[in-house]
C-alpha cells in the first residue's frame, strides 16, 4: 500500500477580530432592533476604521516583535 503524501497548503487569510451583539451591550447600546444587516455594515465601517487608523503601524510593530525578517533590499 502506498503511502499518500499530503501536500501542506498554506491559508492565505487569517481573521483579526470580529464583532457582537454583545459587544456593543458592553457599551451601553440597545441591540434589541439591530439586526444583521446592521451589524455587518457597522463590521465593515469597522475594518475601515482600524485599516485608516492603525492596522498598518500595528502590523510592522507586532511583525518585527515576532522576529519576523524583512525582506532585504
């Protein structure tokens, strides 16, 4: 019987965070009438937010904290 070799793939993506109901009932907002529509639109305003903001700045910072190496030029 032959053995099978199984070819690693690697994943392309790897999910960040991700946002509930529940999240914003820790805030102090009603999420009795917010329905999944909602929710998905304030995720995307989200992922907007943080890849305006800091996503860029935090990935090198954390990058290099994991010592992963820079490509050299």
């Amino acid at each position: 019987m032959k053995s099978l070799n199984k070819v690693e793939q690697k994943q392309e993506y790897f999910p960040i965070t991700s946002v509930c109901r529940a999240d914003l009932e820790g805030i102090g907002f009603n999420t009795k009438n917010v329905d999944d529509s909602t929710m998905s639109e304030l995720a995307s305003k989200m992922a907007d937010a943080y890849c305006d903001q800091d996503f860029w700045i935090d990935l090198e910072i954390l990058a290099e904290d994991l010592d992963i190496k820079k490509l050299k030029k």
